[in-house]
C-alpha cells in the first residue's frame, strides 16, 4: 500500500511579501506617457503652458566651462533626464562657446544644424541642457519649428509625474508657477488686448472691463495662487515641525539620508529599517521624504530620513519651493551622505549636494551637521575606480545596498557618531514605574541594570528631560 504524502504549504519569507514601494513601482511603470498627454497646469485657462510632448527628441547644450569629460557627463545625464521623463533621445549636439548666444542660446550656424538633425530624425522637441530666457525660447521655437524646453523645464515635468503626497505636489506646482510666470504667452494678441472703457475697434456693451490686458489678469491669477501656495505649504511645515520638536523632547536622534539623485538612498534606507519604500533606476524617483525608526546595536534609538536627491543646476525654483523639506537634512544630527560609486564622476556628485546643504544651513541659521561618505553601489563599480575612490575618500564606508556587503559596518559607524545622552544616572526604579523604564530603555543608554526587591536598578546615560524624569529614584550616594 502506497502512502501519499502532501508536504504543507509554504509560507513565503517576509522579504517576498510585496511593499508598499513595490504596489507603487508597478502604479508607476503603467502609467507611462501617452502621446499628446502632459502634466503641464490647467489652474490658469488661455494661457499656453509649455506642453511637453515628449515622445522624440533631440539634446543640445552650451561647454562653457569644465573638461571635455564633464561637459559629456552633463549630456548623459540630460540624455537620462529625459529618458526618465519618458522620452526617446534622437540625437545630442554640443557646442564650445564662452557662454551661450543671448539671443539663440547656440550660434546661428549650429542653429541651422539643429534645425536639420530634427527634420532628419522626425523629432518634435528640443531639450538644451541650461535654463532658456523666454526670448531665447522664442527665438529657437520660431526657428526650429519644434517644441524647446530647457533643463529646468524637464526637471519640473519629472517632479510632476512622481509628487504623491499633498505636501510634495504643493511644492512642486509652486516651482511650475514660479518658472511659468516669466514666461506666459498667448495664442497671438489674445492676451494683449486691452480692455477698458470703450475697447477698441469700437466695441461697446460687453467690451468694458478692469483696464488690464488678459496676460495681465493672468499673472495676478497667478501670483495669487502661489500665495495660497505658499500658505499651505507654510502650514504643513509647522506639522512637521511639530513632528521633529516631538522626537527633539524624547531626546530621539535624527539621521538624514541626502545624495545625488538615483545614488541608492531609497535601497539603502530599505536596507537599513526595512522600510520597503519604493526603489526604481531613475531619477528623482523619490519627492516625498520618508522616515524610519530603528535603533543602534546597543539599543539606542534614532530616525532615518530619505530625503529629494539633488541634481547639478538644481533649478532655484525646486530648491525654494522644497526648503521646507530639505529642513529635515539642517535639523538632523547626522548627515549620511550617499554617493554612487558606478558614476563617471562621484566628485562633481558631492560637490552638488553640498552646495544645496550649505545654502539650506545658511536659510536655516544653524550649524551643518556630522556628515557620513557612503560609496553605495560597489557591486557595479570595477576595482580600479572602488581603489581611486578608497584613495579619495579615506573616511567614507564602502557598501552595496543592494546585496547588502558592508551594511554591518554602516551601522556600527552611525552608531559611533550619534549624539550620546549626556546625564549619567543612577536609579531605583518601583516595578510600578515599568514606564519608565522602559523609556530609559528606549531613549538612553543602559549601562546596567539590575531586578531587585525594591525594583529595577539601573546605570544609565540619559537625555536632561528623562533625566528630570526619573529625578525622584535617584539613589542617594550613601545608598549604592
């Protein structure tokens, strides 16, 4: 007689359970442009927002200064900017100028050799790798026949497809509406007819209005939205100052993860807490800053922040309209400063986000906290540029989020740079007071600890508010 045996089912490991990030990635990938769709504004009506139809285009850019290698550096990443926006890159022309044409951005002769490279490969916009004025935006439009956009332009389309949160999504239209307002046009003289009075060519009931041109009108609608804008946005900062004041009073250290855009950051905070938060090869895949709670090996407790990568010639707009979130980097006690290790050029990387860390340092008055070098991604670099970085940066942990080498060492240097509680106490705590011990547990630094019959005696360092807490069950000096 055969027994037939069935083996019970599996349960998945906890690893393979999809997250959160996983639900959005693929929310993400389905909703790839469409042919004739934009994420341009619709709050204003009649006025022409720039509609980026990006489907096929061709890349130009200014080398004013700088070797040849940046210069070429900075057109793969526009070339990947605009991949991610979810483009198709045609072609790329460079230019060596001593600074770009005022009128054309490009001289008139590499204009007339855009002008063919798009007829030739069907392309129907053209991305320069600077921030156009809108005269030179005009001009290239009236020659090229095509759409132009510039790099600010880009990077504000990007932030628009990724901003989830309503925090993320009023930053991001404030930075649209702070680059727009320059730049409005109208379809021919729509918008600067003038009416008032009797309007001209003689029209009469129904002509008469408020004296102001439409473009007029237009910019006031404008400027009082960003107002409102700027009021909401206002009122969510004072939540998450609430939020940080909350943990700055349970002596909680914070930990800002910051780095250049698609460094790894959102890998290396999942490889951290286990936050599974989304995690995608492409730029400014994560606007909306998310924080973890984890603790140290000795049980100490502290956040990790994922905060906006940043990008070189991070248009001033985002960087206004974002200060409110890149707060959490000035407020926070340590800095982990993520840096790619697989790039072309980590230098110009670091020497980027500094940049926008020491402008937000000055906004915030306040001095700039530690900074902690992680050279992520060392299983796609080769050996030659892991032994140049080593030699560049002697202080900096060396890891790969992704399969997890050099994690443990990580940990043990966030561990050794955090903020220590200063207060050493020694208390007898009543098994009533379970709290509090507790909390001793959660935000000091138990050196040790002893069950007695009276209650749980403990040696331990402590913040000066739990300090002033557990005041009443400090042991007189005779009783030790």
């Amino acid at each position: 007689m055969t027994n037939t045996m069935t083996e019970p089912a599996q349960t998945p490991p906890t690893q393979l359970r999809p997250t959160t990030g996983d639900y959005e990635l693929e929310e993400r990938s389905s909703l790839r442009r469409v042919a004739g769709l934009s994420t341009e504004l619709t709050d204003v009506t009649e006025v022409e927002y720039r509609k980026l139809r990006l489907e096929r285009v061709v890349l130009v850019g200014v080398w004013t200064e700088g070797t040849s290698e940046q210069a070429r550096g900075s057109m793969e990443e526009l070339a990947r900017l605009a991949e991610t926006a979810g483009s198709q890159v045609m072609d790329a022309l460079i230019q060596r100028r001593p600074r770009p044409d005022p009128a054309t951005y490009i001289g008139s002769g590499k204009v007339d050799e855009l002008r063919d490279v798009v007829q030739s490969t069907g392309a129907d916009t053209v991305i320069c790798d600077g921030e156009l004025s809108p005269g030179q935006l005009r001009q290239l439009e009236d020659k090229l026949k095509v759409k132009v956009v510039d790099r600010t332009a880009l990077i504000l389309d990007i932030f628009a497809q990724h901003a989830r949160s309503r925090d993320g999504k009023a930053q991001v239209e404030l930075a649209q509406l702070s680059y727009l307002l320059p730049r409005l046009r109208g379809w021919g003289e729509a918008l600067s007819r003038q009416v008032g009075g009797r309007a001209a060519g003689g029209v009469g009931i129904g002509g008469r209005g408020p004296g102001e041109t439409k473009i007029e009108l237009d910019r006031r609608r404008i400027r009082n939205r960003m107002s409102k804008l700027r009021r909401e946005i206002g009122s969510m900062k004072q939540i998450r100052e609430t939020q940080r004041g909350s943990r700055r009073r349970n002596e909680i250290p914070g930990v800002a993860i910051v780095g250049y855009t698609n460094a790894g950051k959102s890998s290396l905070l999942n490889a951290l807490t286990g936050a599974g938060v989304l995690v995608e090869d492409a730029l400014f895949a994560t606007l909306d800053p998310t924080t973890r709670r984890t603790s140290t090996s000795d049980g100490r407790t502290y956040t990790l922040t994922d905060t906006v990568g940043f990008v070189r010639h991070l248009p001033h707009q985002l960087v206004e309209a974002f200060r409110s979130t890149l707060e959490e980097t000035a407020g926070a006690d340590l800095l982990v400063h993520v840096v790619d290790a697989s790039d072309a050029l980590p230098e110009d990387q670091i020497k980027a986000v500094r940049q926008v860390l020491v402008e937000v340092g000055e906004e915030q008055q306040g001095r700039m906290p530690q900074e902690l070098l992680v050279v992520n991604k060392t299983d796609a670099a080769g050996d030659l540029q892991l032994a140049r970085l080593r030699h560049l940066l002697p202080d900096a942990v060396f890891v790969s989020a992704r399969r997890g080498d050099g994690i443990d060492k990580l940990q043990a240097r966030i561990a050794e740079m955090l903020p220590r509680p200063e207060v050493d106490v020694d208390v007898l705590v009543p098994f009533t007071e379970g709290s509090l011990v507790a909390r001793v547990h959660a935000e000091g630094e138990v050196l040790a600890e002893e069950h007695t019959p009276e209650g749980t005696r403990m040696h331990a360092r402590v913040g000066a508010e739990l300090a002033t807490a557990v005041l009443p069950y400090v042991l007189v000096e005779g009783a030790r």
